[in-house]
C-alpha cells in the first residue's frame, strides 16, 4: 500500500533524516552522547531521546508515568515540560539502550508508514492532548527531525544535509511563520514591504506585505523601495528561527537594510519553535 501523495514527501524527509541520525549515532562512545548541542538544556542523548519518545507517540504508544526533577532551568512552559519528559526519562540509558531502542523506533515507524492508509486530514491526538491530521503529524515529525538532525550533526561537528528533503518541509513552515512575525510581533507599518534574501544550500527571496489593515502575506515577487531587508545564508536563518542562536550572537552573517527599529523588532521575535 502507497502512501497518500500529499503524505510521501514528508515520509520521505523524515526517512532521509532518522536514517542519518541513525548513522551518526551508532558509533558514539558514551562521553559524546553527554555533548550540548544548539537546543537549550539538551545534550546528543537529549535529542535522541526525544525523538523516540515523539515517534512513540506518534505509533500510540502510552506516555511514560515519571516525575521531572525540579531544578530543570530550561524547562518553563507547559509545551516544554510536555516535551522533556520523554527525554529525562531516559537521561540515565547507556549509548547501547538508546541505539538499540532508536534501531527499533524506525523499524516501527517505517512499518506503520509501509500501512499507513489514513486520510491525511484524519484527525489525531497531538502533542499536548491536541487535536490535528495525519498530514500536520506528519509535517511536524518530518520538521522536527530534520532540525535535531541539524542539532546533532553541530554538536558533532559533522555538518551536512542543509538540502535534504527535509530542509524543504523546515523551509516551508519557517515562512509560513513570516507574516505574523512581521505584521503583529514586529507590528510593522501598514502599507510596507519587507524583503528576506535568504542564499545558501536553501535560497530564497520572499517579500511580506502588510496591508492597510495590518495583516501581513507572504509573496515571492520582490518590493521596490522596501522598508527592510534582511539578508542571511540558510544556516543562520534556521538557528535563528529554532531558537538556537541571538541576533547579537550572528551578527556578522546577517545583513540589514532600511528602518533599523523594525528589522531589531523582527529579529527579536523570530523565533518560530516553542
């Protein structure tokens, strides 16, 4: 049985991604599993944990029944909190436990792949007792790996697979980010236009419009006259919209152009994951 095509390619960049994850983990020795990686609090087995545990989740498996210690300084929110408990967990599993329970992860998760016959707008239970589809599950699994897959390989210092299919699927929910960051975050000008000239592995020339009302649409052409651009390489962007890394701390790969109150208003709210 075939995927349903709106699911393929996110399957497929959730598999090139896992499957590289895979490769780079196999033959850690257990100090390098304790290694910090981009995403706050989180080390190399972290990571791996909670990808399990999301992929898990995402076959039907039960959450785990387990207390956090308290003294978590990166966790704060709910979302957070919801998220850290797949991988404290399995804080203390050796390097052996955590390849072998991945190993087994993605032999499940491609066999339910390999069956999966549900519409992509089924509805699901997601993070949090959320309500969403087969196809934003899917989307999200796809996103998510793809960045840690990211987080790995700079703790590592093994980079690679800045294109990957599923850089395309990061690339797409990043920009669908774009009009409210611009138009209600950075409360940018009614009536303007703002120009991200993003190059690298991963280009990109997208304008965001706000309209007299306010609102904000995203549109490939390019703005004469611009109130700001804001130009930078693939790999920056992405850091600085998961998260990973301060405007201040990347400033000399990234150009700024126009109103300078908006493109600092805009680079203070860039961040698009929780």
């Amino acid at each position: 049985m075939s995927l349903h095509p709106t699911l393929q390619p996110y399957a497929d960049a959730w598999t090139h991604s896992i499957e590289a994850i895979s490769e780079m983990v196999q033959s850690l020795a257990e100090g390098e599993w304790n290694r910090r990686t981009p995403c706050p609090g989180w080390s190399v087995r972290d990571i791996v944990s909670h990808i399990i545990g999301m992929d898990c989740e995402i076959l039907g498996d039960p959450r785990p029944i387990h207390s956090l210690p308290r003294d978590l300084f990166h966790v704060t929110t709910e979302h957070q909190r919801y998220m850290e408990m797949q991988v404290d967990v399995r804080r203390h599993h050796t390097a052996p436990e955590m390849t072998a329970e991945l190993e087994y992860t993605v032999i499940r998760r491609n066999r339910q792949l390999r069956g999966e016959s549900r519409d992509p707008g089924t509805t699901v239970r997601g993070p949090l007792g959320k309500d969403i589809t087969v196809e934003q599950a899917y989307r999200a699994r796809a996103f998510d790996v793809w960045v840690h897959e990211q987080d790995l390989r700079t703790a590592l210092g093994r980079p690679g697979n800045l294109d990957s299919p599923g850089a395309y699927v990061v690339r797409d929910v990043l920009l669908e980010a774009l009009p409210k960051i611009v138009a209600e975050d950075a409360d940018a000008p009614r009536s303007s236009a703002i120009v991200f000239d993003v190059h690298g592995p991963v280009e990109f020339l997208r304008t965001i419009r706000v309209d007299i009302q306010g609102r904000g649409s995203l549109e490939t052409a390019p703005a004469l006259g611009p109130a700001a651009t804001l130009t930078l390489d693939w790999e920056t962007y992405v850091r600085l919209a998961c998260g990973r890394v301060t405007p201040e701390a990347v400033a000399d790969r990234l150009k700024t152009e126009g109103d300078p109150d908006l493109t600092a208003a805009i680079l203070r709210n860039f961040t698009v994951t929780p």
